[in-house]
C-alpha cells in the first residue's frame, strides 16, 4: 500500500484536542460527582442523628 506509514501514526492537532477535552471532561464531572455526595452523605448524616437520639 502506498503512502507515509509514520505520518499516519501520528497523532493530529485534531485527536488531541479531542483527547484534552475529554479528559477535563471526566475531571470535572468527578469534582461535580464527589462534591454532589458530599452533601448527600451530610444530608444522610443530619437525617440520621435525631434516629440514633445522637446530636451531631
């Protein structure tokens, strides 16, 4: 087959931008995850204090 083996195994401006957007995609969403329970578990924790008879 004819055509520049090397030149196709690299990467283009285009792939990596692709690639740099999903990965401060992933970042984010698990910043928005991990923030997202944290407040549920301190719901739970609230919730859960008044059943035991244990003030937080």
């Amino acid at each position: 087959m004819p055509g520049d083996v090397s030149a196709a195994k690299k990467a283009s401006l285009d792939q990596l931008g692709c690639g740099m957007f999903l990965l401060i995609a992933v970042v984010v969403t698990v910043l928005i995850a991990g923030r997202a329970g944290g407040f549920l578990v301190a719901q739970c924790e609230i919730a859960w204090a008044p059943c035991t008879a244990n003030p937080p």
